[in-house]
C-alpha cells in the first residue's frame, strides 16, 4: 500500500491550538459531499499552503479515513489485518481518495468498492454480492 504521510503545517484556524488531523476534522464535521470539492480552499487557508498541497493533504485525510473504515469492515469479516494490508496494496488508493475528497463519490460507497475488490482477490474472483449469490 503506497499510503504517503503528508506532515501536517502549523495551522492558522480559528483554534489556533488545534493541529493536523483535529484541525481538519474540526472543520470537516458537517461538510455536505457537495461541499467536498471546496475543502481545499479550506486546507489551503488551515495550513497556509497552495492549492496543490491543500488537495493532497485532502486526499490523505480520505485516504486515512478509508483505511480505518475498511479495517473495520474486515475484521467484521474474518480478515486479519495483516492480509488486509498485503491485499490493499494492489487497491488504488490514491484514485479513490482523491474522488472522495472532490465529493464524486461518498466515503461509504469507496469502502464498499474498496471491500469488494478485497473480498475478490480473497475469494479466488467470486463476487460478495448477494444477489448474484442468491440467483447465481
């Protein structure tokens, strides 16, 4: 898994006490998926930094969220953590980030997706999906 840690900057937020991923969450609590997209502009301000570096502070914040979901979602499962981590290597992990932190696609649907590729891969290429289970 190519989960790159971003350093988080001194923040310049209204609690100025508040750093990384607190001062992130503090600000993310509420945001609608449509207000995603503009949440770099947010990043930018927290940590003083362009727009490009905002974007994937963003990303990696999503990316980190996944990973704890999804952790969740495989040990409810069976999966040891350790064949979680070997097998999420090969997800695309920055892609599906990234679509999550411009609001195209919520974070429960990018764990599903995520969760299904890894059952996949566990499963030898059958499918989790319980009605091409049940019909099939």
């Amino acid at each position: 898994m190519t989960v790159a840690f971003i350093p988080m900057h001194e923040t310049k937020a209204e609690n100025p006490g508040q750093r990384g991923k607190s001062a992130i969450d503090a600000a993310h609590t509420g945001l609608a998926k449509e207000d995603e997209s503009r949440f770099d502009a947010k990043i930018s301000e927290i940590y003083g930094v362009d727009g490009k570096e905002a974007e994937e502070i963003h990303a990696n914040y999503h990316e980190h969220r996944l990973l704890a979901m999804l952790e969740k979602r495989a040990r409810e499962h069976g999966m040891a953590k350790e064949a979680l981590y070997q097998k999420s290597e090969k997800l695309d992990w920055a892609s599906i980030s990234l679509q999550v932190s411009k609001g195209w696609l919520a974070e429960a649907a990018a764990v599903d997706i995520m969760f299904k590729n890894l059952y996949a891969m566990e499963s030898n290429g059958r499918s989790n999906d319980r009605y091409v289970n049940f019909y099939g």
